[in-house]
C-alpha cells in the first residue's frame, strides 16, 4: 500500500509543485471553510438527532450527515487541486 506522500509524489510526476504562500493561505482557507461547514452540519444533525426517537428516522439522518460530509470534503479537494493548478 503506498503513503500519501508516494501517491502525491506520482501525481506531480516525480516533484511536488512548491506553493507560493498565497496559494498556502487559499487552501488553507478553504479547509477552515469547510472545517466551518461541517461542524455546523453536525450540530444541526445532534439537535435534530436529540428530537428523535424512530430508529429508522435516526438511521437516515445519520446517512444524511455521513453523506453531507463526504460531499463537502469532496468540494474541498476540488477546490484545492484548482488553487494547485494556477
């Protein structure tokens, strides 16, 4: 199994791209971006979580917010191979 590191490294085509530290900053506020977003998806979901008591309902909000979640870190990764590409 390869590290992120030998990933990234195959990617890049053998060198990994320096970033300037305006596109450090970017990226580093997209992940707080989606760091915010995230944790306002699971306290939404805690308090509507708290409300429930149908164990099929609860199920499907836990879905919801797995779902939720990989999808903004999705959107994340897009966003940050996009600032790479500049």
């Amino acid at each position: 199994m390869k590290s992120a590191w030998e990933l990234a490294l195959e990617r890049s085509g053998g060198a990994l791209q320096e970033l300037s530290p305006e596109k450090k900053e970017k990226i580093a506020e997209l992940e707080r971006a989606a760091q915010a977003k995230i944790a306002a998806a699971k306290i939404t979901a805690e308090h509507k979580l708290a409300a429930m008591t149908d164990p099929d309902e609860i199920d499907q909000l836990k879905e919801g917010l797995v779902n939720e979640i990989r999808s903004i870190e999705e959107s994340l990764a897009r966003k940050k191979e996009a600032v790479r590409a500049e």
